[in-house]
C-alpha cells in the first residue's frame, strides 16, 4: 500500500509499505479521507519521531474484522480515534482523560496517511465510531479537531452572552469560532495576521476581525463597550500570540491557551495582574471520549457545519503542496488527503 512519509515539512515521500496484518480484536479499515492538522506540520513536535507516517483525522472503511470483534462488521463507515485512554488510572477516573499515559502512548498502523490502517484492539473498544447516514468521509475528519475544541470550551466554561476572543484563525481557530456561535456566545472577536484568514473569520461567525499587527487590547475595547474579553482563546503558537492573550483578558475572565509556543520559549505571566483581578489561565489538550461523543452529536445535528471549511481534496501524489499550504499558512483552511483517489 502507499504511505506518505514525513520526514519534515519540505520532504513528505510517497513509499510503499506492507497492508497491516491484523490480530484478535483488531479491525483492518481502508482509509477514505485523512485531514492534515496543525500540529502535523509543528517541526519541532514532529521531526523528532520521522521518518514516519503521520495522520490522525481519518474516516474508512471496515474491510477486515479481527476474531472476536462483536461491533463491527466489514464494510461499515467509520471514524477511528487515534489516542484513547485506559479508562481506569486516576487521571482518568478525575475526568482528565488526556493526561492518561495510555492516551499519550496509542496509535494505529502505521497513520493516517495511508491507504490502510490497523486498529489495534484497545482502540476497537474505545475509539471507532459508526459515521451517522448523510455524514461524508470528508466531514467526517471534523470530528476529532471539533472535539478537540469541544473539551478546551467546556474546560472553560463558555457561558451564553460572553465575549470571546480568539487570537488565530487557522482551522482551530474557525472551528472555535463556530463553535463559541452555536454555544451562544454574545460577542466573537478574532485576530490573525493573514487577510485570507481574517476575511475566513468574518465568513464563519465572527462579528469583528482586528489585524494582530495592530493595537489588539485597545482594538478589543473599541469592539466590545470598553470592555476587554470574558475568554480568550489562544489558536497561535507564536509567543506574540501568547503575550497579547494575557494582555486582552477582562477581570473575573479566563485565558484558554489551546495552541502553545516552542517548548523551550518561556512566556512572561504578569502574575500580579492575573491574581489583582481572579483571571484563570487554563490548557487544553486532545479530545476524550466524551468530547468526540459530543462533536459527532453537534455535527449530526447541524449545530456546528464544517464541511465549507474544506479547501483543497488532495491524493497522495500531492503530498507535498499539500503540507506547504499548511506549514506556510496560506491560501487555505482545511486540506485533505483522499488516499483512494489517484492521478490530478
């Protein structure tokens, strides 16, 4: 079968690789749609472990059941969560699921990006979902970055009425956007550099989009009654994006960094500041099975719609103009692979 291989951002290969073997209680699916995150293309988190393959926003189908598997059968359509938790250790007893080194340590074979995968067992019991009827493969691969961002608003308690910012409008960011919306935030405000994707942010619920080049707190207070924000979401991994963030929170609000810089930039909290005026700063990481359940109920029922978020369908053939368009922050919002497809 063919894969694609990352070895950086500038050389992602197609190769070719075994079809996987599965085992007892494991599932064999044939990758439909695979959808390239943000955090695919973050060097530093990724060049460490390459080569290898990378993807975890995928939608297939089931062409292989493993002995023993009571659930599914071949040829349903699925979603298939790539990290799951034990269900068992503290952290998940506490409701912290992500944190669970269970979580941190599963996987499937080999990734995403490739025309087949291998579910191992632990993950056929706690991480395939059936894709409801009228949901596509391509819509599918919404499931787990809204999840995502389902767990990080409900960490923060998003209230009905609030103001939220939201510094950065790359897909997290947009998925935040609309989903704050369908919450019934009052106002939503948004930053980003790119004049594509602040136009982006206007399109999908945003009631104001300040240039991050400019004054963003005064900008901030001019949009919102001389108010600055009740939650701010932090989409942007650059420091400028996480310094500002800390400078636009509203007394008795709360700051939700759910993209981080670098592991070795050090962001300066005026801590003084913060405990003057009871502001929260809080992360968030990854999906639980809890959140997917809920995004998947979100997008079945049309609260949240994604699926005008996608910008280019890509095969494999196009690996590498697909992780530029990505990596550099360009003219697109969500770009998928299509590993059955094959030719322009």
């Amino acid at each position: 079968m063919r894969v694609l291989m990352y070895y950086n951002n500038k050389d992602v290969r197609v190769e070719e690789m075994p079809v996987p073997k599965i085992g007892q209680g494991e599932l064999l699916v044939k990758v439909h749609a695979s959808g390239i995150c943000g955090s695919d293309v973050m060097e530093w988190y990724r060049i460490k472990k390459a080569p290898r393959v990378l993807g975890h926003e995928i939608t297939g189908e089931i062409v292989e059941v493993g002995e023993g598997v009571k659930d599914y059968k071949k040829g349903d359509r699925v979603f298939v969560s790539h990290h799951v938790p034990c269900n068992k250790c503290y952290y998940c007893l506490k409701g912290s699921h992500t944190a669970c080194d269970t979580l941190h340590r599963t996987n499937y074979d080999p990734g995403g990006f490739a025309e087949y995968i291998r579910i191992p067992k632990i993950n056929v019991d706690r991480g395939v979902y059936i894709l409801p009827d009228g949901m596509s493969y391509e819509e599918g691969t919404f499931i787990e970055p809204l999840a995502c961002v389902v767990r990080g608003q409900r960490l923060a308690g998003l209230k009905p009425g609030q103001t939220v910012l939201i510094i950065g409008s790359g897909i997290s960011g947009l998925i935040h956007i609309s989903l704050a919306r369908a919450l019934g935030a009052g106002k939503i405000i948004a930053t980003d550099i790119s004049e594509y994707r602040m136009k982006a942010a206007e399109r999908f619920g945003a009631d104001a989009v300040i240039n991050a080049k400019d004054d963003v707190p005064q900008k901030l207070l001019e949009f919102n009654d001389n108010r600055l924000a009740d939650l701010v979401i932090v989409c942007a991994g650059a420091l400028s994006a996480s310094t500002t963030a800390l400078s636009c929170i509203d007394h008795g609000g709360a700051g939700l960094f759910f993209a981080v810089p670098e592991p070795e930039i050090m962001v300066p909290v005026p801590m003084n500041d913060m405990w003057r005026n009871e502001i929260t700063l809080m992360t968030s990481y990854g999906a639980s099975p809890l959140d997917l359940d809920i995004a998947i109920k979100l997008m079945q029922n049309r609260r949240v719609n994604l699926s005008g978020m996608i910008t280019h369908k890509l095969n494999f053939d196009e690996c590498g103009p697909g992780f530029q368009l990505v990596a550099e922050a360009r003219d697109s919002i969500k770009v998928i692979f299509e590993p059955q497809r094959n030719g322009k």
